[in-house]
C-alpha cells in the first residue's frame, strides 16, 4: 500500500493531445501571396498564414493572430478573393499537413509541404505519422522569377534536394515530442529535459526561417530519420504493444564512407538513439504501465577514415594523429553523459587480432583514447567498456553469441536501470489518489546509457542491439507483472517475433548509411536458414554495398548536406559538385600523382556547415610515398594481445599511422570476461585469414574483375553470370536493385 501522498509524487498524467495543434492545412494563392489555412483535428481552431509572393528572392511570412470559426474562416477567404478578382482571385493549390521547411539556391525560395500521410503508431493518445507524399513549391509568382541565367545549376540543386525521398523512414507528430525518448517527454524531475532538441529533427535548417520569423512551430512538423515500428506481440496469454523507434543524428550524418569517426565537436558518424517501448494492452481510459529502455551506437570516437574506391572492396583503414589529446573523443562522451546521465557503458565489437592490422589499430587506440580520458575522471564516473571480438566469437559453432551477448546486457541494465511508470488518465487520476485499495508500483528511471560500436555500427552492432533489446523486454514484462522471471526464452515465438523486429531495424539503418541491407548471417543460423540460401543473400548484400558506396554515395551524401544546411549554394562560389571529398579532413591513397592532385584541390568541411580551405594537405594525409616500405613492415608488427601491462605507440617517421606493439587494456573494467565465455579471454589472440573478397587493396583491377572476386564466394554460379558480362560489370537492372533496394532476380 502507498500513501496519497506518495501516489500523488509518482502519478505521471497522460499528455493531452491539444486542440491548438494544427494537423491540417489548405493552401490557396493570388498572384500576391499563398494563404495557408490551418485547422485543428476537431475543427474548433482555424489559423491563417500569408506568405509574400511579391519578393523574388526574400521570404516574408506573416500569421494573423486571430483564432476563426470555420465560418469567420470562409467569410475571410470571400474578402481575399473579392479584393484579388482583378488579377485572377484566390485559388486553392493544394490539401496538405504540414510545413516541412523552405529552402532557397541561386534564385527563389521554395517551399516543401507534406501532401499524404498515414498513421503508423500512437503512443499515448498521440498519433505518429509517415509521409506518402511531398511536394516542393516556388514562392514568388511567375511575374517576379529571379533570373534564368543560373536555372541549369539550380535545376540540379532542386533535384539533389528532392532525392532525399521523405516518404521513406521520416517520421512526425503534431502532439507527441517523438525526438525525445519517452522518459524526457514525461519526466518532470530530469534536468536538462530539453537538451539537444533538435539533434534527431532533420528539418531543423529547412524550418529555421520560418521559425525566426513566427516564433512558433504551429505550422510545421518536425521530422526525425530512421525507424518507428508498433507491433502487438503477447505472453501468458496477456497483449502488450511494443514500439522500436531508432532516431539518426543530424549532425555529422551522411554516408558509410564520407563519414566516419568523429569531427571536432565531438559528434560522430552513424550516430542513432535506439528506443524501446512496452505498453500494457488496456482499454483506452484506464491506466496504464509503460516501460522504456534507450541504448546508442555510433562510429568509433577518433579521426579516422576508408577512401571511397570502386577498385577495393575494403578500403584501408587510415588513422589520423591529429588529436593526440583526445579531446574530440572527450566532447563526445561528455555529451552522452548530458544526454543520459552517468554511466556510459561502451560495448566495442571490432577485430582483435589480424594478420594486417585494419579493425585492430583503431581498437588499440581507442582503449588508449578511454584509458586517457577515465584518468581525469571520478572513479563513480568513470567510462565503462567491454572490446569483445564479435566476429571472432561468431565463427565458433560451439559458442551461442546471443546468449553472450544478453549476459553483457543484464550487466548493463543492471548498472543503466530502466524507465517505468504508471500513467493515469487525467478524467480519473484524482480518484484513484484518493483509493486507499489502489495497489501502485513506485517509478523507475533509466541513467546511463549503453554505447554500441562496430566497424561501420551495422551488422554487429544490430546483433548486440538486439540481444540488450532481448534482455530489457524480460525485465520490462517482469516489471510490468506479465512475468515471473527476467528471462525470455530466445526460442520462443516472442523472441521471434522480436528478432524480426530488430532485423527489418537493422536493415533500414544499413541501408541508410552504408546502402544495403544488414548482413544477417547470425540471425538466419538462428532461425535454421538453409547455409547456401544465407551465403547467397549475403553475397548480393555485400555486393550491393559495395556498388552503392562506390557509385552512388557521393551523389547522396550531397543531398544530404543540401537537405540539413552543410552546404548552401551562394552566386560567385563553387557548385557542390565542383568540390572534393565530403571528409572532414584529408586522407588518401598512396602514390606520386595522388600528392599532386590534392594540393590543388578545395575541401570541404561540411561536418559543421562551413567551407575551408587547407593547405597543409600533407599534414592530414595517412601515407606518404615513402611510407610504403613502412606500409610493408606494418604488415609484420606484433601481434596484438590482452596480456602485457604497457602499450606504447609506435609512430612511423614522417606519418600520421601509429601503430602498437603490445595492447594493455584489459578487455573490460565492469564485468568479467573469462566469466562471460567459456572459450576464455575475450582478447585471446586469433589469426584470421582474409579472404580475397575482403582482402588487401585490389589495385589496378576493373569492377569486372571485383565482381569476379566476389564471385568465388557465391554458391549460384547463374547469379554471377547475370551480374558479369554487361559494360563495366553492372547491368541496368542491377542499379536499379541497389537503388530501389528491390528483389533482383524473380
């Protein structure tokens, strides 16, 4: 029993979903102005907006502060067209709902409206929609266009601009905070609740003007990137609602290989806040109990990079020594631990050991970069880490990685906790305070976060995120009282129902940055997928990634910094297209013409929306040509291992690699790794052998001979013979597979 007292300091009322959100607008224009009207979902509320179309290059908007009746609404559209008839009157453009922003090029504003939608989820009361349809609309009438004399460049800026399709994985709601988790939107005890607002709204740029002029957001929506899926699973015979919501940072966002690592503020590549959400299944008006649990990933925290090459598969990993001090990686935890409180847990899957050191020397550096920073830390709050060798462990028929996997996250939650409540609706909340027989459970909060890496935070990382998923769904059901135990069984038809989940969340994040779908060998072995069918499908997954990275990125990573405001068009300066590499520093390959070359051209630093120009293109370059006998000896190096007490960088002269001969860092500093696996250490050595699809750089080879490469890997010898023998090894159909993500072959 709990006194009223302490039922009134734990009773979380639901939000309520307020008349003065407008959810739908109807635009008309005169040869003037548009004039949008926007109502809300009960049509008690009627608001009027007027957007300047005198101007050529100038936005100007203005809203009437007046709050109409749909009839006082309608008597003022009549005045607007009587008082417009001479040049044409008022005419209606289109329904639409929502603002997504306005942008302008060389020439005129534009503005992007949602035109169809559909409801995906609801969450509290409060609907959660996708976009089905967009469109983009000039501001000035046709009487005022600015000069034609750059509508070649602006054409091709409109269409970079339109390439990021918004009806795939963009999700808004008018009511509901969807880009906090649940726990800030209902939290009225955390501080900071607003902290990093706009970090997931991807429209953050597109809807600034607006937003300085009117001071509100009352006409757009804000957009958050990356997955929301509500499924209705059961256990014991009891219904619960789980959501998946994974939400990608603005910052720093773009493609597998022109974003890697972390810029100078300290943001990374790849970064997504991963949410899961329990609901029990009651009738709408009664209470409910709802859980939530929050995990992350992102690429590795340091200055690192891979060339884009249409002739290597698997590009070089190149290490930048330009922040000796860490002070990026630093900035970078310093913001987790703002955004989740104390302790971030940091679970590191890459290689351990190799015969040519690629995966290895980032993790090396990174435990350094970690040792470092803990060293200027509280013990209490000190950075916990777990480097285990997913890929290693993953090899062993014996070892069951999942299993593994879920113990790391029971230490995890165990630190992390998670977040409960029972919310009440507000018609019966003061009742049931009142109610001596009204039984509660006390809050739970989550603080602290687990942090999940790989090599490009995809395919192992959605293994472990789905295995923490695992374990919290356990603890949330035990706590909502579905259960008795913390424990799913992972063979169960809600652990199916679950890794399918994650799965079609892995292959919608993988295909946002890295341009296929998520490799998922462990989880077809799971499932008892035929071996050949899973070689098949990871063949043309890999492919795929492979001609997306190479030919496509480029194109998709400038419209990425169109659409979030990296890069934006100015008359006199170079076009986009004109510019180098995405990357927020310089690296290459090795050779002569390779030096020449890039001391003449401009880069770009667009990780923070500014352009730079750099002349100390040697300085940032991973090897030199003199490097290459010391690129050969790197071959040979110690081999990398978990036993020794020291590590010392070995720096090759005149380079920015840095290489070690020993690595000290124990394996983790909050759990025990030989208690985790039974095979022993986590860091035990291991040579691995590399195959050709994976191996060193293929110079000199034609994509036709890649695919041939690859080809020896595929157990369908007809599919490599429909990917070969057409011009430069890719047929139409192909690239249309890697574009629309499509099935290939019927």
């Amino acid at each position: 029993m709990t006194s009223e007292n302490d039922q009134e300091d734990w009773i979380r009322e639901v939000p309520k979903v307020s008349n003065a959100y407008l959810q739908k607008f109807r635009l008309y224009e005169t040869r003037s102005n548009f004039y949008m009207i926007g109502r809300s979902k009960d049509r008690s509320t009627w608001r009027v907006l007027k957007i300047d179309r005198s101007e050529p290059t100038e936005l100007n908007i203005t809203e009437d502060p007046t709050t109409y009746t749909e009839i006082e609404c309608c008597e003022l559209l009549k005045r607007i067209h009587d008082g417009n008839n001479p040049t044409g009157g008022l005419r209606f453009v289109t329904t639409c709902y929502g603002i997504v922003g306005f942008i302008k090029f060389l020439g005129p504003y534009y503005m992007l409206l949602i035109t169809k939608r559909r409801k995906i989820g609801v969450i509290c009361g409060h609907a959660v929609y996708a976009i089905t349809k967009s469109e983009i609309l000039p501001i000035p009438n046709s009487s005022v266009q600015p000069s034609v004399a750059y509508s070649k460049n602006e054409n091709r800026y409109k269409k970079l601009l339109c390439s990021v399709d918004l009806t795939k994985d963009f999700y808004f709601s008018y009511s509901y905070r969807v880009m906090h988790s649940f726990q800030k939107n209902l939290s009225t005890h955390e501080k900071g609740q607003f902290l990093n607002e706009t970090m997931f709204v991807w429209n953050e740029f597109l809807t600034s003007t607006i937003h300085n002029q009117l001071k509100n957001n009352l006409w757009t929506v804000a957009l958050v990137y990356g997955y929301f899926k509500q499924v209705k699973l059961s256990i014991a015979e009891k219904d619960f609602k789980l959501t998946l919501i994974a939400r990608r940072s603005r910052h720093y966002a773009g493609t597998r290989y022109l974003k890697r690592g972390v810029n100078e503020k300290g943001r990374v590549a790849n970064d997504v806040e991963t949410e899961q959400i329990v609901f029990e299944d009651v009738p709408e008006g009664c209470p409910v109990q709802i859980s939530s649990v929050v995990q992350n990933r992102g690429s590795i925290p340091l200055f690192w990079s891979q060339e884009t090459s249409r002739l290597n598969i698997k590009p070089d990993i190149i290490l930048s020594k330009k922040d000796q001090k860490y002070n990026a990686t630093r900035l970078h935890f310093e913001n987790l631990v703002k955004r989740y409180g104390n302790p971030i847990i940091i679970l590191n899957l890459i290689k351990t050991k190799e015969k040519r050191p690629r995966e290895s020397l980032l993790r090396v550096e990174f435990a350094n970069a970690i040792e470092l920073i803990n060293k200027d830390l509280p013990e209490e709050n000190r950075l916990k880490f777990l480097h285990w060798d997913l890929n290693k462990y993953s090899r062993n028929k014996s070892t069951n990685v999942l299993a593994l996997l879920g113990k790391v996250a029971t230490y995890a939650l165990n630190l992390t906790g998670l977040f409960y409540c029972q919310v009440i609706p507000n018609s019966i909340s003061q009742d049931l305070t009142k109610s001596e027989n009204f039984s509660v459970k006390p809050p739970q909060y989550q603080t602290g976060v687990l942090r999940t890496n790989c090599i490009d935070c995809l395919d192992r990382t959605n293994v472990a995120q789905f295995a923490y998923g695992w374990a919290a769904l356990g603890r949330q059901l035990h706590t909502m009282g579905y259960i008795d135990t913390t424990v799913i069984e992972l063979d169960s038809n809600l652990g199916e129902d679950l890794m399918k989940v994650y799965e079609k969340m892995g292959d919608t994040l993988a295909l946002q940055y890295g341009g296929s779908a998520a490799h998922n060998k462990i989880f077809c072995q799971r499932r008892g997928q035929w071996k050949a069918a899973t070689q098949s499908q990871e063949f043309f997954r890999t492919l795929q990634r492979y001609y997306s990275n190479a030919y496509m990125d480029g194109e998709k990573q400038d419209a990425i910094n169109v659409f979030l405001g990296h890069y934006q068009p100015q008359i006199g300066k170079p076009a986009l297209w004109e510019l180098d590499s995405d990357q927020h520093y310089d690296v290459g390959s090795r050779g002569s013409n390779f030096f020449v070359e890039k001391t003449r051209m401009i880069k770009r630093s667009l990780s923070v929306g500014n352009m730079m120009f750099d002349g100390n293109v040697l300085g940032a370059i991973g090897m030199t040509q003199k490097n290459e006998e010391e690129e050969m000896q790197s071959e040979s190096l110690h081999e990398i291992s978990c036993e020794s007490d020291s590590t010392y960088p070995k720096e090759t002269p005149n380079s920015d690699h840095v290489f070690y001969n020993r690595d000290s860092f124990n394996c983790s500093n909050f759990l025990d790794v030989d208690w985790l696996s039974s095979s022993g250490n986590s860091c035990e050595d291991e040579t691995y052998e590399r195959s050709t699809l994976v191996g060193s750089p293929m110079g000199g080879q034609s994509s036709e001979n890649v695919v041939n490469e690859m080809c020896t890997f595929a157990s369908d010898s007809e599919i490599c013979d429909n990917v070969k023998g057409v011009k430069g090894g890719f047929s139409d159909r192909f690239a249309e597979w890697v574009t629309h993500g499509d099935i290939m072959f019927p």
